[in-house]
C-alpha cells in the first residue's frame, strides 16, 4: 500500500505537494488550526515565518498583499 504524500509545501513553488494546490491548502489550514488550537498567536508567528520564506522563493511573481492573506488572512481572528 503506498502512502500519499502529506499537505505540505513543495518549494520553491509553494504549492501542496500532495494536492498541488497553492499552499496552504485546505487540509492543510485544517491541520495546523488542529496543531495550534490552543494558541493562536503561535500559529501566525508560524504563517507569518513561512510566509516570509515564500516571498523570496517567489520573488516578484507574488503580491505581498496576495501572499499576506493566502498565509495569515484566513488563520486571523475575525
């Protein structure tokens, strides 16, 4: 039986390296709200790091405005 490949990030792309999807994808977003439930704040820290390592590996091919929302938009509080 082989394993599929977890929702993590292919990089330099940055897209799900089991879904392929721009990353973080939705499993992705479900696994890390589960991982950091109890700790929002870290859980932004961690977007906002990765984040930052995206934007070198995509150079000017990505918004910084894009990149801040597809990485900490969605894990904000609202």
């Amino acid at each position: 039986m082989s394993r599929r490949p977890a929702h993590l990030p292919a990089r330099p792309t940055w897209r799900c390296r089991a879904c392929g999807i721009a990353w973080p994808c939705s499993p992705a977003k479900l696994r890390l709200l589960a991982e950091y439930r109890n700790d929002r704040a870290a859980l932004l820290a961690h977007l906002t790091a990765v984040g930052a390592e995206a934007a070198v590996d995509l150079g000017v091919s990505a918004s910084p405005a894009g990149l801040r929302e597809r990485f900490t938009g969605w894990a904000s509080a609202r």
